[in-house]
C-alpha cells in the first residue's frame, strides 16, 4: 500500500451526475454566441477522386448565406498541416511519411465523408440549401479500402509522397532468434486476425464554435475534447499559428473513446470562417456525418504464429501486422498501433524470443486514431487467440497452459525481449480467482446440459497487461486553492468525458485533506489556469492528474501550516493540522483555511509530478450460448478480476470495467465499419445499419480486483480505463471459437454477428 | 428538412379535401417513418396533412367477429388494448415488439401499413389474419392491398380509417429482429383462420408474402415438424451486410416454426 490509506469511502453517487442528469451540463452545443452563424460541410460522396472545379457563385448568393469556403482558402490561409507524434524512422531509414491536409480537400478527394467545402449562414437550413448549389466536378479514381489490399503492386495510389500506400514501416525484436526458435520447436501455432474497423460512437456528436478577437490577432475555440492542452497543440500545428494565439474552451464532453483527443479539418475551418466574417461560427455534426469522418479504430490485419516446446511453454512468438490509418494521419494512429504492441508483445507471458513487423497503410478510408486500448485490444487478441488455438491443438485446458507460460509475482519488475520493463502484478494470482467466480471446473456440465437443450456452448478466458498513462506532456500540473468561505479547489487540464474526475480527484484531495468531499470543487480545462499536464487518455488520468491532486492537497496542508505559523509567530513544525483546522500546539490558538484564505495573499498552491506508463493487468472469462438454429449468442456469464493498482473509488472501477467490457462485446458481435469494396462508400453510415451493443447484450457480470498498487505515482493507482475492452475482445472471442470448435468451424474472426455464425457453422457440416 | 406547412384537419372529410387540393402535400399520422425521412432531405412536401390526432381514427373496437382498429391507433395503445388482448393476442404482442417506446406512443397502424416498409411487423399481422384495409373510399382485401416495396393498392389521397381483423381461432407471431433497427429480419405471422390456415413473411424481401407451401402443410397438421423441409423459394429474399439471403431463408423457417409454437400455446 502507498503510505497514505485513504479514507475509505462507501459507494456514492457520482458528483457530477446531479447536474449532468438533470440538464445542467455545459455542452459544447449548448453554448450560444452573440451574432453567431452556423457552419454546414459539403462532404466527398466518393472514395477517391481528382477535384476537376468547384462552383461556389450560386451557394454565395443564396438568401442567409455569408460565405462559403474551400480548399482554395484553406490552404491559403496554411491551415494544412496534420501532427504526428511518432517521428521514429523505420526499418527502410524513413520517419512516418505524413501527408499534407489542407482543412477541405484540396484537388483531390481520398474517402467518402472527407471535408470539400463549408457554407457559413445564418441558420442550419439556410446553410443545408446553400449546400445543394454548390457544383463539384469530380473525375473519378480507382480507389482501395482494405489495408492489406492497399500494399499489392499496382493497388491505387493514395498519396504522391507515399510510394506503396506505405506510410511507415518498422521492425522490433530478434528475427533469427525467432526463426531458431521456430525450427526447434515441437508446436507452432498459426492464425490471421483482424481487429475489426470500429467507429467510436460517443453520445456527444462532433461540435466545435470559433470565435477570432482581431483586436488581440487570437482564436478562441469550443470544442469536444479530451484534454485542452493536448487539442491547443495540434489545433495550432495544423491551423499554423502559434499556441499562444489559441484558447482551447470546453466543459463537459458526452464521451470520447480516444476519438475526441485528435484535432480535425473542422477545427481550423471554424477558425478560419470566425476570422473571415469577423462573427463566431458554430458547428454541429449529425450522426451520420460523425459516422464517415470521426476517426474510426482499430482496423488492423495481424499474422501471428506462437511456438511452443514440448513441455508446453512458449519459447517464440512473431507478428507481422499491417495497420490501416486510413486516407490520412491523426496525430497519435501511427504511434497507438505500432509502438503499444511492440511494448506488449510478450504479453502477461515469458517468452524468450519475440520479432514483430508492422506496416502502416494508407486506404481510401476515414482515418485511424486510437480507440479506447489504442493497439493494446488488438496485440492482446492476436496473442490469447494463439493461446488458445495452442491450448486446443496440445489437448491442453486453456487455464493450464497460460499457468504454465504467465510472468509469476516473484519475476517482477520484468523486462520483456523487446525492452520493456513491467511493474509487478499478480496475473496467476487474478487467474485463479476468475477460475473460481467462473466455475471453470464445472463447464463441461454445464455444456452437456446446454447442448440437451439444443444449444452450443462455450468458455473463453483471456489474460492481458496493459501500457497505460503514457503522456505527451512531461508533467501533470495541478493548482489548488481555498477560497473565503473554506471551499477547496483544484484546477487540472485533464479532461473527464464521462470518467467521473468530480468524483474521484476530489476524493483524492479529500482524503489528503481530512476534509469532506462536498467542501472540494474540481475545475477541469478552467482557460484562466495555464498549466502543463496530459489529456485524459490512454488510462492516465488519475494516475497523472488524479495522483498529483494527492500531492497538491497535502502541500496545499504544509502551506496553510505555514501561513498559521507566521499568524501565531511560532514554527510551521509547531501547527498541527486536522480536518481543515490548524491550531497551534504551544499557545493553543486555532485557525482555519477558509480564515488563512481571507488574507489579503489568499491560501494556494501549485502541484506537480512526472509519472510514467503504470502496468494494470487481469484476467478475464465469458461463457456464451450459441443457438445453433439461429447463430445468435448470448453472453451468460461474465467474470473480470483486475488488477487496477489502488483503487480510489470501486464504482467508478466497475463503470469503466463494465463500459469497457460493453464495448468490446460490441466489436465482438455486432460493431464493424463496412466500406463497400466495389464502391468505396461507408456501408454503415447510419445507426439503421452501424450496430452499436446494447446493454442488455451483457446481463450479468462479476468483478472483482486483485490489486498491486503501482510504485510510480503517489496513490498507487493503475489506469482502469481500457482494461474492459481489452480483456473482454480476447476473452469472448475465445469463447466463441471454444463453443464453435467441436463442430470442426475453423477460428473465425469478430464481429461474431448471427448470419457470420450461423453461416459458419453450416459450412462445418451443421449440428453433429 | 426543407420547408413545409402544419396542417391540422379536423376530420379526415377535410383531410382528404386538403389532399385533393394541394398534389404535393403529404398525409402524417404517426410520422415516424416520414419526418425521419424528410429531416435527412430525402422526402420533401409543401404540407404535413397530420391526422394521427383525429379521435375518429383511434378507436378500437370488436364488432362482432372481427376486431376493429382505427387508423391512428398508436401501437402502444393495441399493445395495451384489452379488447386486441382478448381477441387476437398475438396481434398485441406485435404491436409491443415495435420500435422502442417512443416510436409505440407515436407511431400508428395506418401509418405502417400506408408506408408499407418490407421490414415492417403490422403488413405481416395483417395480411397472416387475411384482415380488411378499410379508407375513406372503399374496402380492400389484405391479399389485394400489400403490393411490393413501399407500394399498396392505396390511390392518389387515399386515407385509411382503419383495419378489421377477422377474429382468429389462434395466432402466433415471432420475429427475429434487426440487430440494428429491431425491425424484422424476419417475422412470420401463423393463424388459423375461419377461412384456412394463413402464413405471412415480414422482413424476408422486398415486402410482405404469404408462404402458400407452409399454409397448406399446417392446415394439414399444426406443428413446427410439418415445416420441416418445406420449398421455399427465397429468391426475392433481400441481401445486404447484415444477412444473406440463405440466412434470411433459414430464419423464416425458425420464426415461422416458433410462430407455431406460440399459436399452440
């Protein structure tokens, strides 16, 4: 345990549930602007053209109109440029071939949703039939919309300065250690995978408002956000200005999944529209709209094969993985589905000799950022799904091979072939509690009761680790201070899209404190308080932000001991501080904050820390029920044991474990994004036919927490935050392969829809 | 959504006036399938004509053997209908499978047979009970009215006020929804009926049909093992990324045997 306990607390509701339940949150498009005009996007209907003329006269002229812009002004104005955040050069010698992005598409248009022109007009409708005049000339291009495809000789190419689609290429591990092991080895088990294209769906959809001060050359920006900071840098980048010309403005966001950290076209088409017509411009995306041009997730062919000795235990594993970003970069899509799974590729697992390849791809598709486990979800669903083909073709129990093979308690810190060090967990330990909640042992009753009934039954454990809190930023910064009547507050530019920050970083300063929560406000994003510090992404937020709020409520204790000392005119060492009260050992004169706040100097402080990745692992069992008449499953049993470091407060544990399991249940079974190969048009572009999970999808589930607190920040915590997701893809995928195999379906992959089951199992041959 | 006029008749007479009067204005009872339409621009009126409020429209009644059903009875009104609940359950078990709540309490049966959607429940609850469409201007049979994809034996302005159903002897309904929009991939409506054995297919093609092969096998023997093997020709059957046609096929045959079971109770 860290050495300050906290004081434990029974599950509350969520702080900031009573405003957001009841209306009360601050949306982005809930705020109105004096004078404000609203922005339409005429959007590519094509998945790769040149751009032969776009007419704009008749759009201009039409009633409620004030402007309409294209690449032309775009790309005059130099808002062409997109971040990328790995600048590592590949194996052939090249750092990530980035191309240009102008805020509308400029000459050429490269997949179906992309921004071509915006009309700015008085009224949404207005702009929509201003829309309709305006003329493009297209000249079609053929075009590719699978990654894999993309990288055959002769396939269309995307981009002039990517020569082979080929957007990065790089190496990790020891290929003739590898190839040794191979050779040697009594098993080796093979598989393809696809971590299927999803599209991040958060309730919020896409918005962003600009207002321009032309007075002071400055941007204000409203936008959806994960974090203000991380969006101000690449807003900036890509728009050409620098930082300090851009206000980064959000309260609450309904949602982000990873796809609300990255900036878009949007953004600096808003900015450049408010600073053109000199009025604030607003802009409001429909769900179909988000559909085609949110980044999309994952999409990712990975070829993996796993050798085994014969006393069971792995000895190599190899990856060759091609990663489709889509038509353009985002800022983090290379970096999240490249370098994640080489820090991970050993898995919760020692295995002496690892080599991967990975290819990023160019296609004619909406781009790739990470998505809620951003390439941990897929390396861990290529690795368990080897597990088990292994455990199946050695006759082996799933259980007792990853026991055989699992990195133990007494290994740690465990540095892994390719470089990593991981912090100590207990996997084998998670292991054997899952095994017990999810009665392991009694599964083949229970499939024989369930094939009487007709039915195909199935068990899937999946075991995973996780680089989580990895930041951009090179510290987290957190300011904190007591205003006149008492009331503690903390400012972060960590940014909660549903995460409960309210709830848990004021507990935090609470327990640090010895003061009561409802006496703590936090302020995420507050535009007045420039502080360094990460968005909430990649699990980081309360092992970054959330971790120094603990160090900023007790130096913000040791300065009010300070300030009581000078009022008593004794020594800080002589104050004792309890629940808000200092009070001087010798003379026994008191004060307290809300008093030392009322001086004329006021009572605050600033906090920071640097933190590293934190390493939260588990161990995850689903049991499913195929109807075989059918091919519809139906989860019947869940089990999720984690080890998420120190938890601060288990409700907010099990949401995230519980929405990230949902969420994986949706890539499993229903969620795929589906561009027509012939075409190259988004054949899931609404929700009529993207199907999004629903929560009766998963009926019950069992946490539990076996829990190692993490020595690198200051509460112990572990991030929680995409463990869900990437123990449940595994986990129920293995189920469904366990409850397919007897009948002789070979592994198939996600998403495990009822016609794809149902078809698969016809074509094994039907029942036996 | 382009711009259009509200209009509220105050009697369905002054409705089908309105209608006759102005060529582009649309009928609204429910709008659930229309005003989705139209805000996404792909329909377009100079008025909305809304009877789904007119009284006259939303009675439900049993005359005798048949149950009677006002045009813009909504379907969370026939699903909590005791008169449809003791007449013909399975009709009020359809009702309650449609949409989600809000669409119950808007949404209306002449709307939905109207606007003829293949993957619609209401066309298979209708043509399965062999009911009759009734208009402002005539009678028409069920087997006459349903006429392919988005089309029935509607004219120009032509209002329904509402639909009786011969009341069965028994009747089952089930219905494999979409996964995404809950609308039938597949719904098979089984009754037995004064005048024979009637299977209706939902969801399956291109719009409502009835399965003679299946109708004349249980009218030899009601069981779901009478099913078994049956021709069916799926043809017509739709395809697209949610299922094949072969898959739409073999839940025609599962929804149609699970009908039958829950006709036999």
């Amino acid at each position: 345990m860290p050495d300050h306990a906290h004081t434990p607390h029974a599950p509350f509701q969520r702080k900031e549930d009573r405003r957001l339940v009841t209306g009360h949150g601050l949306y982005t498009s809930d705020r109105t602007f004096a004078g404000e005009l609203h922005a339409v996007f005429l959007r590519s209907d094509r998945a790769h053209a040149e751009i032969v003329s776009i007419r704009t006269d008749a759009a201009k002229a039409m009633p409620g109109v004030h402007g309409v812009l294209t690449a032309a002004d775009s790309t005059a104005a130099g808002m062409v440029k997109v971040m990328c955040m790995l600048a590592l050069k590949g194996t052939d010698g090249e750092p990530p071939r980035v191309p240009a992005r102008s805020a509308f598409a400029d000459g050429r248009v490269r997949f179906v949703g992309e921004t071509v022109a915006m009309v700015v007009a008085d009224s949404v409708a207005a702009g929509l039939d201003a829309l309709e005049a305006i003329e493009v000339e297209y000249r079609d291009l053929p075009h590719v919309i699978d990654g894999g495809r993309a990288l055959d000789a002769g396939a269309p190419l995307i981009h002039d300065t990517a020569p082979g689609n080929l957007c990065w290429v790089g190496e990790a591990g020891d290929r003739a250690a590898v190839d040794a092991a191979m050779a040697a080895a009594a098993t080796v088990v093979e598989l393809s995978v696809e971590s299927t294209r999803v599209i991040p769906s958060p309730m919020e959809l896409r918005c962003c408002a600009a207002t321009y001060d032309a007075a002071n050359d400055h941007y204000h920006l409203y936008s959806v956000t994960q974090g203000v900071n991380a969006l101000r840098l690449q807003v900036a980048f890509a728009a050409g200005i620098p930082e300090s010309k851009l206000t980064i403005h959000a309260q609450d966001v309904g949602g982000s999944f990873g796809n609300r950290s990255p900036h878009y076209p949007e953004h600096c088409a808003v900015m450049l529209a408010a600073k053109t017509l000199g009025r604030p411009v607003r802009w409001a995306g429909t769900r179909s709209e988000c559909l085609a041009s949110d980044y999309h997730g994952r999409s990712n062919q990975i070829a993996g094969k796993l050798a085994i000795d014969k006393d069971g235990r792995f000895t190599a594993i190899q990856l060759d993985w091609v990663a489709d970003m889509g038509a353009f970069i985002t800022p983090a899509g290379i970096a999240s589905h490249t370098r994640n799974p080489v820090v991970l590729l050993s898995g919760v697992y020692r295995i002496p000799a690892m080599h991967g390849r990975w290819r990023a791809v160019f296609t004619n598709t909406s781009p790739i950022a990470p998505y809620r486990g951003a390439g941990r979800p897929d390396v861990n669903y290529m690795i368990e799904r080897l597990v088990d083909e292994a455990a199946a073709k050695l006759g082996m129990d799933p259980a007792d091979l990853r026991r055989r093979n699992a990195i133990g308690l007494d290994q740690f810190p465990y540095k892994t072939p390719t470089g990593t060090t991981y912090e100590a967990t207990d996997v084998p330990g998670s292991l054997e509690k899952a095994v017990l909640l999810a009665d392991w042992k009694g599964f083949p009753a229970r499939r024989a009761a369930a094939k009487a009934r007709g039915m195909l039954r199935g068990i899937g454990m999946a075991t995973f680790i996780e680089n989580t809190g990895a930041g951009v930023f090179p510290k987290d910064q957190v300011d904190i201070e007591v205003d006149a009547n008492g009331m503690v507050h903390a400012y972060s530019v960590a940014h909660a899209q549903g995460q409960g920050h309210e709830t848990t970083f004021t507990q935090v300063i609470a327990d640090a404190m010895g003061i009561d929560t409802a006496n703590v406000l936090l302020h995420e994003g507050a535009p007045d308080h420039v502080l360094i510090g990460n968005h909430t992404g990649g699990s980081r937020s309360l092992v970054g932000a959330g971790s120094v709020c603990k160090l900023a409520g007790l130096k913000l204790v040791e300065v009010a001991k300070s300030a009581a000392a000078a009022m008593f005119d004794t020594e800080p060492s002589q104050i004792d501080y309890a629940a808000g009260t200092l009070t001087d050992r010798v003379s026994g004169k008191s004060t307290t904050l809300a008093e030392l706040a009322r001086r004329p100097e006021g009572l605050k402080t600033q906090a920071e820390a640097t933190i590293g990745s934190t390493f939260p692992t588990g161990c995850h069992i689903a049991e499913v029920e195929i109807d075989p008449l059918t091919g519809t499953t139906e989860i019947v049993s869940y089990v999720a044991v984690d080890d998420c470091g120190h938890a601060v407060d288990h409700t907010i544990v099990e949401g995230q474990v519980h929405g990230g399991v949902l969420q994986g249940v949706g890539q499993v079974f229903c969620e795929k994004a589906i561009y027509d190969e012939e075409t190259g048009q988004l054949m899931t572009g609404s929700f009529m036919d993207y199907t999004m999970p629903r929560a009766g999808m998963l009926k019950h589930i069992v946490i539990d927490e076996n829990c190692i607190p993490s020595k690198i920040n200051s509460l112990g915590a572990k991030g929680v935050g995409e463990s869900g997701c990437t123990g449940s893809i595994s986990a129920m995928s293995n189920a469904m392969a366990n409850a397919l195999r007897p009948l002789g379906v070979p592994p198939m992959d996600m998403p495990f829809t009822s016609s794809r089951v149902w078809h698969a199992i016809a074509a094994a041959g039907g029942l036996k | 959504m382009y711009e259009f006029e509200y209009v509220r008749p105050k009697s369905v007479a002054e409705a089908a006036g309105f209608l006759a009067a102005n060529s582009d204005a649309r009928l609204m009872s429910g709008g659930m399938t229309l005003l989705p339409t139209m805000k996404q621009r792909l329909a377009q009126a100079s008025h909305l004509v809304h009877v789904g409020p007119l009284g006259e429209l939303k009675s439900i009644t049993r005359e005798g053997d048949a149950l009677v059903i006002g045009s813009a009875a909504t379907h969370d009104q026939v699903q909590g209908s005791e008169v449809v609940g003791a007449a013909i359950p399975a009709l009020a078990k359809l009702a309650r499978g449609i949409g989600d709540p809000q669409v119950r309490y808007m949404g209306t049966i002449g709307g939905s047979i109207a606007n003829n959607d293949p993957a619609a429940d209401y066309p298979a609850g209708v043509l399965g009970l062999g009911a009759t469409v009734v208009t402002h201007l005539r009678q028409i049979a069920a087997d006459d009215y349903f006429q392919g994809l988005f089309t029935t034996a509607l004219g120009e302005g032509e209002i329904v006020t509402a639909v009786r159903f011969p009341v069965p002897r028994r009747a089952g309904y089930v219905k494999f929804a979409h996964p995404a929009t809950g609308y039938a991939m597949s719904g098979v409506f089984v009754a037995e009926t004064g005048s024979g054995v009637r299977v209706a297919v939902t969801g399956a093609g291109n719009g409502v049909f009835r399965w003679a092969e299946a109708e004349a096998a249980l009218a030899k023997s009601m069981s779901p093992k009478a099913l078994d093997g049956l021709a069916l020709d799926a043809s017509h059957f739709s395809e697209d990324i949610h299922a094949t046609r072969e898959y739409r096929a073999q839940l025609c045959r599962v929804m149609a045997a699970r009908a039958v079971n829950e006709l036999l109770g």
